[in-house]
C-alpha cells in the first residue's frame, strides 16, 4: 500500500480554481491510498456561534466550502483533534463534527462522548483497510470528551492525553521552595482543602507552588506524565483497530517544547511515538510545533515528529471575538488586522513571519505488508507567488535549503536523506 500525509491547514479563505504549482502538489499526494491531514480550524458560518473563553492560541473558523476546497487536493483522511477546536465553544465543535460527517471523509479524534472521538475510523482502499486513530496532547481540559454513564449523556469533545508536568530540583532549591510556599501563603487555601479530603495528600519528597509541583531530585528536569486511563484508552483503540484493519494510522498533535530550539523532540513524545508502535500502530503522524521535526523509522515503521505548515492564512482570519481584543488592551472597534499586526509586533514575528514555520514535507511512503518498503518527501512552502490571494498556500518548495536541518534531525534517528530526481529519498 502508499500513503501520504501533510501538517497543519490552517484555512480561512477559499483556495483558488488553480495556480501555479497545486496540480504538482495534487498528483504527489494522490499517489497515497490513504490521505492524511490535519484541519486546524472550525468549521461554521459567522454569526452561528459564540466564542469561548479560550482558543488554541487565535480564534480560527472558517465556512464549510472552504474545507471542501482543501479536498481538493485529494486528502480521503483528517482529524479536528487540535488545539482549536472548541474556539467557538460546544456548537462550533458540532458544526465541525457534522461537516466532517456530511462530507463521507475518514476522521477520527473528536466525537459526541469519548467513546467516539476515542473510536478508530476506517477508509476502504481497492489495496487494504486503513485505521485512523487520533490523540491531543495540547489542549484546554474543557475540550475533552466525556464517558457516557447509564444516566448522563456524554460530552462532546476531544480524545485527549491529560498531561501533567512536574519539576525536579536539587535539595536547596526544593528546600527553598518550600519555604517561599509557605511564607507567601499561596498553598493555604489549596492545604485547607486537601485536609477536608479533597485532594490527595503529597508524597514524601513533593511540594508545590500553586498547581506546580516539584519533586526532590539530584538535577533539574521537567517530567511529563501522562494520564494512565488515557494511555489505555489509546492502546485499546490501537488494538481495535489493528484486529479491524490491514493497516493503523495513529495522529498525534502536541505543541511541547524542549529547550530553546523548538524542533527538538521532547523525550516523552520520543518514548509516546515509540511506545505507540509498540502497540501495534504502522504508522505515527506528527503535527502541532508549526514546524518541521525529525524522521524516525522504529521496527520499520515509520515515525513523522512533526510534518509542519503544509497550508497557513493566519492573516486572514476575518473577525475575532472581545475576548481575544481584550488581551491585547483592544477592542472590537479596531479591525482584526490591526489586532494581529499588535500581536505580531507589526508582521515581524509568529508564525507568519518566520520562514521555518512555512517549510514543510509531503511524505509518500509505501509498504510491503506491514513492513516499510520506502520512503519519499517532497519539500513544499506555504507562500507561493506574488498577492495576498496566494498567500499561505503550499507549493513544492524552490529553495530546499531546510532539507538539509531535516536531513540532520533525523540521522540522529539512524534515518539518512538524500536528494533524487527532486524529491528526497529516505534510508535506514
């Protein structure tokens, strides 16, 4: 069987009949019987929902047809299992969901209840049956789905990985930190509750500061946890879906960093991707970082850490809600374009403005059975032409210069990248 896949599309305006350089981009993805990508946006008309009190960073919607047109490139698989997708609250999320529906397109990862967003979706090829699996490890904690008990309906929502962060420290710091806890008062209230019995009472060797919790250690370090029911969760799915299917697809959208170089992979995500597999999943596929990341094939499979912007018109998001006025000392008086040319420090920073959140990969892989066979990569950029029409939209890229970090990520995961004929061979 082939595959393709693309990152993030980030869609606010409809995608012209034709230009320069999509019909290339097209028959590239539609080598792939199955066809990935990730919809960073929601789907639903101005005036039918309201905002939430949070969004994924800027308040993104768009029309329906607008989603219908990035079909056109030929993707049959997607998940909304990102960090926007309660940016119009509850029924943003339902006008999404039931486009995705209506559309007959393969999703997974957001559902009525947590049965369904956590449920694998299927795609018929002529060459096999392909399994989508979907998981969110960056999100607000009132996006995830519910458990449907016997006689509570279920919350819409998202299939989520809760995480929580803990700090270690040496000795005098954590003995410090104690301290500073207790002097300024900030874990009283939290104290007081936790004598009444509702919340468990820390381990030996733990402390916190408000809701940060710190562990006594020999060095500093971040630990990730994830939620051991989730992790469950998500194995059960992988095992569903790999009894179901003759080939399992897992999505996977985070935003975690590690240091100051944002295409470092954290070490849990290392271990999640890896662990993933080991649960039976043939391929793991990566978005979130607005960026590229490393390549890895683990017991030949293959693991894509992040596959950057493959579509962004951050600028072109056409109203915003107070709330997202308001936290730049705004209001809905001024335009959205000024609100974004504030936020951007006049369109010389995020996402936009820097180059490396532009440069993406299209993979094409294909296999033998379940073992992969080989492994292609077409470079592409999100910024093709001359005029605001073509702004943000995904061309093979001319200047394949951020290849060659690509190429150096991933020899660190035993993955070579050479350049064939124009597109990118990969090795292992």
């Amino acid at each position: 069987m082939k595959f393709t896949a693309v990152g993030d599309i980030l869609v606010q305006r409809r995608l012209p009949q034709d230009y320069e350089g999509f019909e290339e981009i097209k028959a590239f993805i539609e080598q792939g019987d199955a066809r990935f990508f990730n919809l960073e946006t929601t789907l639903n008309y101005e005036g039918e929902c309201f905002a939430s009190q949070f969004s994924g960073g800027t308040y993104v919607r768009t029309n329906p047809e607008m989603y219908y047109d990035m079909l056109r490139y030929g993707f049959n698989m997607t998940s909304a299992n990102n960090n926007h997708a309660f940016d119009f609250s509850f029924e943003g999320f339902a006008r999404t969901l039931e486009t995705l529906n209506e559309s007959g397109i393969t999703h997974a990862g957001i559902g009525n209840n947590l049965h369904q967003a956590s449920a694998p979706a299927y795609l018929e090829t002529p060459d096999g049956r392909v399994a989508l699996v979907a998981v969110n490890l960056s999100f607000n904690p009132a996006m995830m789905a519910g458990v449907q008990s016997r006689r509570v309906a279920g919350r819409p929502g998202i299939n989520g990985l809760r995480i929580t962060r803990k700090v270690t420290v040496p000795r005098d710091d954590f003995e410090a930190i104690k301290r500073v806890g207790d002097r300024c008062g900030i874990n009283c209230a939290k104290m007081i509750t936790r004598g009444e019995g509702y919340y468990p009472y820390l381990p030996e060797g733990v402390c916190e500061i408000g809701d940060q919790q710190f562990i006594l250690g020999d060095d500093y370090g971040l630990i990730y946890e994830i939620n051991q029911k989730d992790i469950e969760r998500l194995k059960a799915s992988i095992r569903e879906a790999e009894s179901c299917a003759d080939y399992v697809i897992v999505s996977v959208h985070h935003h975690q960093i590690e240091g100051m170089d944002k295409t470092t992979v954290p070490e849990f995500h290392k271990e999640l991707m890896r662990n993933i597999v080991d649960w039976g999943a043939d391929a793991v596929i990566g978005h979130g970082p607005h960026l590229l990341r490393a390549i890895e094939v683990y017991r030949d499979k293959p693991i894509f850490y992040s596959l950057g912007d493959f579509l962004i018109q951050l600028y072109d998001v056409a109203f915003a809600p107070e709330d997202f006025y308001s936290q730049y000392g705004m209001d809905s008086d001024d335009s959205v374009i000024e609100l974004l040319k504030k936020r951007s420090r006049d369109f010389t920073t995020g996402l936009m403005a820097q180059r490396e959140m532009r440069e993406a990969i299209i993979p094409l892989w294909e296999t033998d059975g379940k073992k992969l066979k080989s492994l292609k990569l077409m470079p592409v950029y999100a910024s093709c032409g001359e005029g605001k029409h073509l702004e943000g939209l995904p061309q093979r890229a001319k200047d394949t210069s951020f290849m060659d970090k690509l190429a150096e990520m991933s020899k660190a995961y035993g993955v070579e990248i050479k350049e064939e004929d124009g597109l990118f061979v990969c090795s292992w």
